[in-house]
C-alpha cells in the first residue's frame, strides 16, 4: 500500500513540474508576439577570441534594432547599426529557456532569460577557421515596445 501511495505522489509531482513547465514556454511564446510583437533591441554585445589574436574583437551597440514576432512562428528582425539599416526574416520556437531562430536556413539556438517585458538572449558559437581556434558570443536585452 505504501509503494501504490509513492507511486502516486510521484506521478503527481512530475505531472504538476511537466504543466508547470508548459505553461511558462506557452507564456513565453505568446508574449513574444501579444500586442503587435515588436521588441526594441535595448543593447547588442558581441565577442570575439580567437587564438590569432588578430581576429579578437568586442563591440557593443544600444538601440541596435527590433525584433518583430509573429502569431504563426515567423517574424523579421532589423538591425540598425551605425547608420545601416539590415533586415532579416526568421521562424522561431521557444522552450522556457531557448529561443531558436531560423534565418537563411540556418537555426540558432539562444539562451533565454524571460521576465514578463524583457528578455536576454545569448549564444556561445566555437569554430575553426584557417587553423584558429574562435569563441564567438553574442548577446541581446531585448525590451516589448
């Protein structure tokens, strides 16, 4: 009888920590494009080290952009850099902490921090290139317009 009740409140606990989860990735997501779905890129930060020294570098920008997020798993981010101005269309999933983005192809998965009206985004990317060993780190604060 004992093993039937842990049985039982064992399954409930997991069942209640699994709809728990669900819900803040459902929040997330509607969030993400609730009211028009735009978000003002707050600070952009990037960061490169590589072992030829020559190709390190560090850059930050603030009001580098927007992100729109739409209803249907779509949206376009425009980046404004110095003047330029580049635009890119993306789908996107998130879980209640990554955000995966698919620009050109090509998926990106973000490290997601999400409070109600901010969220940080973050990714780490290790590569080769000509024989150099580079860390590739990209950030952003995002903030809903």
């Amino acid at each position: 009888m004992k093993l039937r009740n842990f049985a039982i409140a064992t399954i409930t606990i997991l069942s209640i920590v699994f709809i728990s989860s669900c819900k803040k990735e459902d929040r997330i997501e509607k969030n993400l494009w609730n009211k028009g779905g735009e978000w003002n890129m707050e600070s952009l930060t990037v960061n490169q080290t590589s072992t030829n020294s020559i190709d390190n570098y560090s850059e930050s920008y603030l009001n580098a952009g927007t992100f729109l997020f739409k209803e249907d798993g779509s949206g376009f981010v425009t980046f404004t850099v110095d003047g330029d101005i580049e635009t890119a269309a993306f789908n996107y999933s998130n879980t209640e902490d990554k955000l995966t983005l698919i620009i050109d192809n090509e998926a990106r998965v973000f490290d997601l921090v999400w409070e109600k009206n901010e969220i940080d985004l973050a990714i780490t990317e290790n590569y080769t290139s000509n024989g150099a060993s580079i860390t590739y780190k990209e950030s952003y604060t995002l903030k809903k317009k």
